[in-house]
C-alpha cells in the first residue's frame, strides 16, 4: 500500500512501541550530532582571554566576529582553504561528468577497472592515499605545496563526483537522447540541452561533497602540504599550544554558509516535486 511502513503489519501495541523507540532512536541521533555543533557556535561568543579559547563560559560577546581575521595565520590558513575547496569542486565535476555519463551509459573495454580504482579511491585509507601522494611528489621532484594540495584533492575528489553524478545519469532514460537525435540535434547539442539540465542537481550535490571534503581532510593534507597551511592544518597545530576563539567563529561561519546552502537546496527540489 502507498505510504504504508514497515510497522503497520505489526500488532497495535509493539507498532506503539516501535514507534516510539523509533522517535526516540532519531533525537538522539539529531542530539548526538548537533550538540558539539552547538556548543562550538556558543563557545564562539564567549568571553575567552585573547589569543586562546576558554572552555569555562566567562561571559556573552560578539568580539571576535568583529575581529574574525585579525589573526593573520589562521586567515591565509583560511583562504589556502577556500582556494582549493572551489578548485577541487570545479576540477573534479569536470573531469567525472564525462567519466560519469561512460560508466552509466557505455560498455567499453577497460570499464571493470575504472569501477575499481574508482571504488578503490574512495575505500582507501587516507593515510595510504596520503603516503602514496608523497611517494609519488618526491618520485618527480615536486616541491610540496598548494598546487600538490590541490593534486590530491582532486584526486579523491573526483571519485565521489563520478559516483554522485553516476546515480543521476543512471536514472534518465536514453530515449531522451535518441529524440533529440531524431529532431536534429547532434550530440554535442543534444548533451548541452538535454542531458546536461537534467544530470545538473547531481552535478552540484557531487560538486559540493567535492568542495565538504576538500575543505574538510587533515591527514591526505599533512602528507603533500610541505610549509603551506590550511585551515584543518593550523587548527590541528594551535590544539597544542592553545586556539584562538576565532577559530570557532571561523567554524561556525563555515557550517552557516553550509546550512544555508541544504536550506536553499530543499527549497528548490520541493519547489521542483511542486
């Protein structure tokens, strides 16, 4: 029956039960998930000394969002960041939405392997990605940096695009393709106004899970970063010798602009299903 679960074959008092062991499973799991969010957005209005944060709460302040970048590592930390967030994002759509629209559509001698590496890529630990990365740097005698960074990003990153936009395209129905073909439309063409409207949502959902992922690695970073810090990289080291609270506004901000985002996001496809 439409709109039945899984619950509504069991008798009335273990459904009653299950429904309420089920509710209560989902807050804490939302629990268990927002509260260190929570605290970390608190504790970035907290009346900390200047230059370290303070976990006993001394106080309300908007301070330090007044003074977000003033300490001028953690700022060129940031940006080093964002830099290679958007490239990561760009690069890796690119490079997989080809490979993405093959795998889905195509047989062709050598697809066995690419699903390999792909899955390979993405179930490899980092820390073998990483070593591996730096293997290959010092193999070629590049020096260790933001463009290595970017390489490595890239390189994973381009692993969970293809998987993202793979789904999408599975789902559409090559008979699309063919009717475009029949009114004259070459394939070039036929991609631009047919295809490429309708793989777009997953084209973005793989392009930001490219740029979360990006911005978010430490230990693929640590191998290929050299002297060059990003943001997981500076926090990791001010952890020992104490951080500023702007690091928690910095945090916070990020996880705004990415909560904004899956709210415009749900807008649109309820707006879309409309």
């Amino acid at each position: 029956m439409s709109g039945a679960s899984f619950t509504d074959d069991l008798p009335k008092g273990r459904r009653a039960l299950s429904r309420r062991l089920l509710a209560i499973y989902t807050v804490a799991f939302m629990v268990y998930t927002l509260v260190p969010i929570a605290v970390m957005i608190a504790f970035s209005f907290n009346k900390a000394p200047i230059g370290r944060v303070s976990l006993k709460w001394l106080g309300f302040t908007t301070k330090w969002y007044w003074n977000a970048f003033s300490v001028q590592d953690l700022t060129t930390a940031m940006l080093h960041s964002l830099e290679v967030g958007f490239t990561t994002m760009i690069a890796s759509v690119v490079l997989a939405t080809p490979l993405a629209i093959a795998l889905a559509r195509y047989r062709f001698r050598g697809k066995a392997v690419s699903d390999i590496v792909i899955f390979a890529d993405i179930a490899a630990p980092a820390v073998v990605v990483g070593a591996s990365l730096l293997s290959l740097f010092l193999t070629m005698n590049w020096p260790r940096g933001l463009f290595t960074i970017m390489i490595a990003h890239i390189a994973f990153g381009v692993a969970f695009a293809v998987v993202v936009i793979r789904a999408r395209v599975s789902v559409l129905d090559s008979a699309l393709d063919r009717a475009a073909a029949d009114l004259g439309a070459t394939p070039w063409v036929a991609f631009w106004t047919v295809t490429f409207p309708l793989i777009l949502p997953g084209i973005v959902g793989a392009g930001l899970l490219a740029f979360a992922l990006s911005i978010d690695d430490l230990i693929i970073t640590a191998f290929v970063a050299g002297q060059t810090l990003t943001f997981p990289l500076w926090v990791y080291g001010a952890v020992k010798t104490g951080m500023p609270p702007q690091v928690f506004v910095l945090s916070t901000l990020i996880f705004v602009a990415g909560a904004m985002i899956a709210v415009l996001n749900s807008v649109v496809q309820h707006r879309n299903a409309r």
